[in-house]
C-alpha cells in the first residue's frame, strides 16, 4: 500500500488496510491517521485528543483500553489509539495473574515491548491494578502458601492375631459367616473367611483423613484365587488381574494393601471379597499409618510469604517501568457485598483463595501496598512526585457503596496509604424510555457530584454505553438505525461534559474508553465496515470533538 506523510501526519492513501501498513517512522510529530475511509460527514475532523482546550482543562485527558498484544502487533487499533488518545490502558492484560506463572516466573517482555514503544513516541499509559481479588496469580499464590514438609513417624493402629483367638469377633458382611478354624495347619488357629463371602478382616480403629496406610496380612487357599480388597470405603486401584491379589495355593502368602481411606470415611476396616473358588484362610493382619507429613503455615509464615509476594511482584514490575508509568490502580474492586456493624461495606474476603487483605488485614491492606510500590517505584528510578495511585471500583453510582469506600479510603488515609484518586468504573446505558432515561442521568449526575465530593483525583473508566430501546432490548450494532445513533452520541457528549463542569479542573484525572470501536453493542467512536475492514468515524466520533471543545 502507498503511503503519504503530509505536515507529519500519516495518511493512508487507499481505502482498505493491511496489516503492514502500520509500521511508523516515528517522529516528535507522529500522528496515525486510523482512518482510510473518510466518509462524510466526519472526514475533516482532526484526532479527538486535539479538541481537549489544555489551557481551560489542564489535567484533562482521553484515554483508550486495548490489549497488549493489540497494541504491540502496530496495527489499526495501535493506530487509533496512539492518535486519538492521550494515554493507553491494558486492563488484565498487564496485570500480575496474566504476568505471573505458578512458579513466580514473571514475563514482563510484552510490557517491555509496549513501554519501549510508548515511550519511543511520546505516549502515556495508565498502570493496571496492582493488587485485586481477581485476576491475581493464584497458582503462585498457592505454591507459596502450600503447607510445609515436615518429619513424621509411622502409627501402629491394630494388630489382629487369629492364630490364638477361638472366636471371629468382626463383620460378615455377606455370604457365610466367618468363623475361626482351630489347629489349621496343625498347629495355630485361623481365620476362615468361605467362599464367596465378604468380611472385613480387620475393623474397628479410628482413620486419619489424610494418612497413607499400609495394610499386612498373611493368607491361605488350597486354590488359586484372587481377592479383592476395600480399605474403609475405597476398594483398592492396585494389584493384579484387574485390581485384584493373586493368592497362590497351598502356602502361606504375604499380601500388602496400600490404601487410604475414601473422603468422609471415619471408621477403618479392611474387607475382602472375591474368592470365588475356595475359602480363605487369615492368620494375622497388622494396620499401621504415615500421617500427612505437613501442616498448614502460621499466621506469621503465611504472612510472611505474601509480603514476599508483594515485594517480588513489586519489585518486578517497578524494574520495567522505569518510572514511566505514572499514574496506577493501587487497588482494584476492594469492596464486597457483606455490611460492616457500621452499615458500610466490608471489603471482600475469600475462603478458597488468597486475598491480599486476607492476610495484611482489611486497615493494612491499602497501606501496605501503597508503600511497597512506592518504594519499587522510586528504587528504579521514578520520580515519586509525579506517581498517582487510585483505587478503582465499579457500581459507585449506589450511594452506600460510594459512602462505603470512602470510608475505605479514609481509613486507609488515616494509616499512611498513598491514594491520590478514585477511578471509577461506570456501566452507562441510553434509553428511549424517557423515564428510564431520565433515572440514568440523575443516577451519572449524582455519581459525578458524589465523585467531586471526595476531594480526590477522579478518573472515569470503561466509558461505553449501551443502547436500549423503548421495550428495554439492546439495539446491536449492526441495527442501529442514524437516529438512535446520533441519540446515543449526544448523550456520550453529555457525559463528557457534565465531567468537565461537574468535577473541579484540579481533580479531573480524565475519561477512558472501553472499546474504541463498535463491538456487538455501538459504543465506538468508529464503526468497522463489514467488508473492506476499515474503521469509519461515525456519530460518536463528532460528540467526543465538540464535547471535549466546549461545544
């Protein structure tokens, strides 16, 4: 494909684009012009980051979630993104569940691959949470907290000797009772277990949920058979001829039976069965046990691991940065569902999996990230006057979970965490229902006015919004009519500058897309033709330009 640079803008010349056709020669005025179609009427306006008056909205910025890979391959969104955009955010994708293996093996290369890039052109990124509830590295997690090995010594549990008995005291179960066969061999007594009866052996000890047990018994048959053996309530999945022991005729043979018991199983006992030929004849069976050979880790060793974890991951993903990320989610999602005495919302917490505040305690959480991040930032290089951390959370628009991490954040404050924002997650819809519709932009305005309140950097994320028509179904992309669009493009104008009124110049922190392109809903700046593939501005794209100029 033929390209022309023009005044250091990059035109794609044709109408369609190839996947080569992003490879820049980048310089101080690099601009990707994302859009080869130029269809009217939107074709004379400039990139939508331009329209933001920096001396009216100093702090203001647009930003764009993609993926890394997305990004790295510099292709059509790369291109939008880096024209479009003032900085870059890659949500999961960079955060420590997608770096981290089970072996705390980290492989930083595609962030390495992006920031080198980034920074090569004069871009900004927007750090990923640096500790959540998910998407966390709960292999690794659970590798360190494993419990830990220690020495252990074998447990006699029963020993039955039928040579000296006169009567079997233990279980048929089925078939002809078991009975004790005097002068046997003449000389010991025996236990005589006939044929095609199941009887447990031995029986009557406690079992140890998780030790491994070894079962020893001496028998005999005047022919040759195979039995089969179920170790209190696990038949066993071992031995020959189809998991059964052969017991060969007219001698005394040793049987071993390596078991352990079923899950839930208290009582021990050791059945036999199968011996379909003959009777069987027991001497003496002996039970002995290895309890589990670990134990879980104290409160001071599991703590003492996770701080570890912080520290490594930390320390990692500082060392790549190299002070050019800024601006991070300290935190993501901290907040549960379960009321405090209070009537705030407790924090999450987990009986299955790691959680950071878990460990740390819910006060010591954000403190404790804030600090060792911090430090990582500052040891490789960053100016510590410049970092920003905010705590993201989604559903703020409920007035008691906005109340609830303001409480959070104030304690967190109060113990010396770093939280110099809130990003808060929205979820918009527009519909044609008027009442309906009136709900959503008191619930956005109160959310706006709630967010200003806090005093803090605000940032506004995942900025898509739906389109429901009047019945409340989804209107998809590939439905929407002209007029619904331009409906759902004035509405993303008002959200953008009810930000800008409503939350002090100070404290704007900026707005961030979810999707810069349409996917199965309409909620990008850009529409992707079926056909050629090419990203036509639609509606939206025109609201983003005239609401961030003050239109």
């Amino acid at each position: 494909m033929k390209r022309i640079y023009r005044d250091g803008l990059f035109i794609l010349a044709a109408g369609a684009l190839s996947a080569s056709c992003a490879n820049y020669d980048v310089t101080d005025e690099f601009r990707g012009q994302p859009d080869p179609s130029f269809v009217e009427p939107y074709k004379d306006y400039s990139p939508v980051k331009t329209y933001i008056d920096k001396s009216k909205y100093p702090n203001m910025t647009l930003g764009a979630t993609l993926k890394v890979a997305e990004f790295n391959k510099q292709e059509l969104a790369h291109a939008a993104a880096v024209t479009n955009f003032d900085n870059l955010a890659f949500g999961t994708t960079l955060m420590s569940g997608t770096i981290v293996n089970e072996k705390g093996i980290m492989n930083f290369l595609d962030m390495k691959d992006l920031l080198d890039h980034v920074e090569e052109i004069g871009g900004e990124v927007f750090g990923s949470p640096l500790a959540a509830n998910e998407n966390q590295p709960d292999g690794w997690f659970n590798t360190l907290t494993a419990p830990i090995e220690i020495q252990v010594s074998t447990i006699e549990d029963k020993t039955v000797d039928y040579t000296n008995m006169e009567e079997f005291t233990g279980t048929t179960i089925s078939g002809k009772t078991a009975m004790i066969k005097k002068n046997y061999d003449g000389n010991d007594n025996a236990l005589q277990v006939q044929k095609s009866s199941k009887v447990n052996i031995v029986e009557g000890f406690d079992v140890d949920p998780l030790g491994s047990y070894t079962i020893t018994f001496y028998a005999k048959t005047e022919k040759k058979l195979s039995l089969v053996c179920t170790f209190a309530g696990n038949k066993i999945q071992e031995g020959e001829a189809n998991k059964k022991y052969a017991i060969a005729e007219g001698k005394w043979v040793k049987v071993v039976v390596e078991a352990k018991p079923a899950e839930g199983v208290t009582d021990g006992y050791l059945m036999i069965e199968g011996n379909l030929v003959g009777d069987v004849y027991i001497k003496k069976v002996s039970v002995t046990h290895t309890p589990d050979n670990h134990r879980p880790q104290t409160e001071t060793e599991l703590k003492d691991t996770i701080n570890y974890a912080l520290d490594t991951w930390c320390d990692g993903v500082m060392k790549i940065n190299e002070g050019r990320i800024k601006s991070f989610d300290l935190i993501d999602e901290p907040l549960g569902t379960q009321k405090l005495e209070n009537g705030m919302y407790d924090l999450k917490h987990s009986t299955d999996k790691v959680y950071w505040q878990d460990v740390f305690g819910s006060e010591e959480y954000a403190p404790k990230v804030s600090n060792v991040a911090r430090a990582a930032f500052e040891r490789y290089g960053g100016n510590a006057s410049e970092l920003k951390f905010f705590i993201s959370e989604s559903g703020l628009d409920d007035n008691q979970k906005m109340e609830s991490l303001k409480y959070w954040i104030g304690i967190w404050d109060g113990k010396g965490a770093k939280i110099d924002g809130i990003n808060a997650k929205v979820n918009l819809t527009y519909s044609e229902d008027e009442a309906k519709q009136k709900e959503n932009v008191a619930s956005l305005d109160n959310l706006l006015t709630n967010l200003a309140a806090t005093g803090k950097l605000v940032r506004i994320s995942n900025f898509d919004i739906k389109y429901q028509d009047a019945t409340g179904s989804s209107v998809a992309a590939s439905d929407i009519k002209e007029d619904q669009r331009q409906k759902l493009a004035d509405y993303y104008a008002y959200v953008i500058k009810s930000y800008m009124s409503k939350i002090p110049h100070d404290k704007q922190a900026g707005i961030c897309k979810g999707n810069m392109s349409d996917t199965s809903d309409p909620v990008g700046l850009w529409t992707i033709d079926s056909k050629s593939r090419d990203w036509v501005r639609n509606a939206t794209y025109k609201a983003f330009c005239d609401a961030l100029s003050g239109k």
